[in-house]
C-alpha cells in the first residue's frame, strides 16, 4: 500500500506531508471502506480515485449535541 499511496502523489505531482494522508486513503480503499470522515477534506479529495470511498467533510466545528 506505501508504494500504491506513493505512485499516487508522484502522479499528482504531490509532496511532503501528503503521503500521509494519501496512505489512509489507499489503506481504506484496501479495506472496502464506504466513506472517510476528514476535516481535511481538500488533500483527500486531491488524491481521490474513481474506486476511493467517499470523502465526508463535516461541518467546522462538528455540530454535536450531548
């Protein structure tokens, strides 16, 4: 999966701390994951392929009643 999340920055022309991110969103495709829930919605949706689960982005600060 490290190779597959690094091709992936490499083909987007992508460096630094990206990989990180690029390696959960791999790591979730591998798992057959129906969604990834990011506050960093950009870089993820950056590094999305058609086969990547989706990326939920929820609201800033999360609206959560106790």
């Amino acid at each position: 999966m490290y190779d597959e999340a690094m091709q992936r920055c490499t083909d987007r022309q992508l460096s630094s701390g990206v990989l990180f991110d690029a390696l959960h969103l791999v790591a979730a495709e591998h798992a057959g994951a129906d969604a990834l829930v990011t506050f960093n919605g950009s870089e993820f949706l950056r590094l999305a392929a058609p086969t990547s689960p989706r990326i939920v982005i929820p609201p800033d600060p999360p609206e959560v009643t106790l």
